[in-house]
C-alpha cells in the first residue's frame, strides 16, 4: 500500500461568531484547489484527521464552516491548527507548475542559453521557489519565477532563463 502524502494549505486561526466558523488563512497557490474540496484534514497527535467543510465564505476574511462542528468553544479546539489536503488531490495550474520546480535539482540552469551552473538544491522562501547553484565558488540563489524561465527540457536536464542583469554579480 502506497503511504500518502499530504501539503501543508494554510491554517485554522480563530472562532468567529457564534455558529463555529474559523478564521482560515490559505496559500495563494492552493486556493483553487481548497474552494473546491469537500474535505480537509487536520494533524492531530501525529495522524492526519479528516473534517467535512459545511460552508466556506468571504468577508474581510476566509470563514469556514466545518461538519459537526457548531459553536465558538467546538471550533477554538481546532483554531491555530495547520491545514492539509492530499497532495493527490491538488490539481490546480498554479500548484502542478510549482511542483513541477521541485524536479529542477540537479538541472544545468542556463542564461539565454549560457550554462552557469547546476541546481543543487530547490529551497521554499516566503513567496517564491529557489534554485541554489554554485557560481565562481559562491552560492547563489536564483527566483524560479514564471516570468523568468524561458525554458525546461527534461530530456537534456537543462533549464533556460533569462536572469535578470547583476544576478549572478559578487
């Protein structure tokens, strides 16, 4: 049996109301993928506890509503919780082109072209991917931007960009 794998979304914040909505925050990235679920889990004591989300609305903020769950001290038990859906079932464009850079180690990342270095590893920083390469003995850390990747060929493990002037500059 294949052990599943989940993602961390976003999290439960805090009770809003009387009918045990939680405040929610999701990643931008895994919107799609969250309005349209019908599910969500939830990591209790170390196992991945499934909930049923009843309503989810917006108003200044993203409420939720879930199953059996109906009043302000039922809902602050799961409040400060993290939010995971089974990475099998995310499936918006958004997330398969994100994960799709996590395949980039050990990638030849190219400049128009010029190899300047292979990916050593992908790291996860606040609103971006990176991709660390070694550069004239110094590490450096290039944005895995849409905007910047001109192309990815799997066949050849390369990966063209077009960096921006001074990137690569220690």
């Amino acid at each position: 049996m294949q052990r599943q794998s989940y993602v961390c979304i976003g999290r439960l914040l805090k009770p809003v109301g009387t009918g045990g909505e939680l405040k929610t925050e999701i990643e931008d990235i895994y919107w799609d993928d969250f309005i349209g679920t019908s599910h969500m889990f939830v990591k209790i004591m170390g196992n991945y506890v499934p909930y049923f989300i009843e309503d989810i609305r917006e108003t200044n903020h993203l409420l939720v509503k879930i199953e059996d769950i109906d009043n302000p001290e039922q809902a602050s038990s799961l409040g400060l919780h993290e939010i995971y859906l089974r990475e099998k079932d995310l499936t918006s464009q958004v997330y398969m082109r994100q994960r799709e850079k996590w395949d980039l180690e050990g990638f030849t990342l190219c400049d128009k072209g010029e190899p300047v270095g292979i990916i050593e590893t992908i790291e996860n920083h606040p609103g971006q991917i990176m991709a660390v390469i070694l550069y004239k003995n110094q590490k450096k850390h290039i944005p895995l931007a849409d905007q910047l990747i001109l192309d990815i060929d799997p066949e050849s493990r390369m990966l063209n960009m077009d960096l921006p002037q001074g990137i690569l500059e220690i």
